[in-house]
C-alpha cells in the first residue's frame, strides 16, 4: 500500500488530541532516528502496542488513523 502523510483521503488525530479506542486496531504514524515509520498499533492501558505483537510497548507515534475496510470477497 502506498501511502502519504499528505493524502487528503486520510483523516490523522494527532495522539496529543485523542486517541483511538482501547484495543482497536489503527494506522500509526511515526519518526524514529530521522525515519519514517507507518505500522498497524493498538492502545492498552495508555500504551501503544504492535497488533499482535505481545511483546513491550515500543511504539511513540505523533498520529493514528482508522484503518480501511476490508475488501468484500
């Protein structure tokens, strides 16, 4: 998927504003040693978590959005 932090068609909350329900899954946005990084991540207990991940938290994301909906079969 190719993506841009421009995209008029994505909607991105800063985590400074709000941030997504507890443990639903969300794009995330982040910088990290000048990169740039976009993961899927959830919020548990005020911590950001990579979906599926179950290991420590480690995320530090400046902005998330809701994922797209799947395709239908």
């Amino acid at each position: 998927m190719i993506m841009s932090k421009n995209n008029d068609n994505m909607k991105w909350v800063s985590v400074k504003d709000r941030l997504p329900e507890e443990v639903t899954p969300v794009l995330v946005y982040e910088v990290c040693c000048g990169c740039e990084y976009f993961e899927i991540a959830e919020v548990e207990n005020g911590e950001w978590w990579l979906t599926g991940d179950g290991g420590e938290p480690t995320l530090a994301p400046t902005h998330w959005t809701e994922l797209p909906k799947p395709p239908k079969p």
